[in-house]
C-alpha cells in the first residue's frame, strides 16, 4: 500500500509585472555568486609599470656589477 506523501508548499517572493498587470512569482533559477569586476586598464598599467621598474633595476644592477 502506497503511503500519501506529504506536499510542502514554497511561499514565493511575488513581483509586480506591468505588462501582464499582476504580480507573479520571482521563481529561483539558479544561484549566482557575486562576480567581481576587473579593471583591465588598471591591471595593464600595473604590469607595464612593474616592467619599467624591473629594466631600470637592471640596468643600474649592470653598471654597478664590474
């Protein structure tokens, strides 16, 4: 004999939609993490800058080595 299971019943967030004119449900698709945005430009000039500092480097290494 099949026992009846028992149905849980999920309150979801409702939205108004002006386009239909009435709220519907904000249904769950998928959880999203927070994505964090990367500065390209800022990154770009960081590496450029490392580079510059390290031939600087090298080159006052160079004249001080005999």
């Amino acid at each position: 004999m099949k026992q009846k299971k028992e149905t849980k019943f999920v309150n979801l967030k409702m939205e108004f939609n002006p386009g239909t004119q009435k709220y519907e449900p904000i249904l769950p698709l998928k959880k999203v993490k927070n994505k964090i945005e990367v500065d390209w430009k800022f990154i770009i000039t960081l590496i450029i800058a490392i580079i510059i500092l390290l031939g600087i480097l090298l080159i006052t290494l160079k004249n001080y080595l005999p």
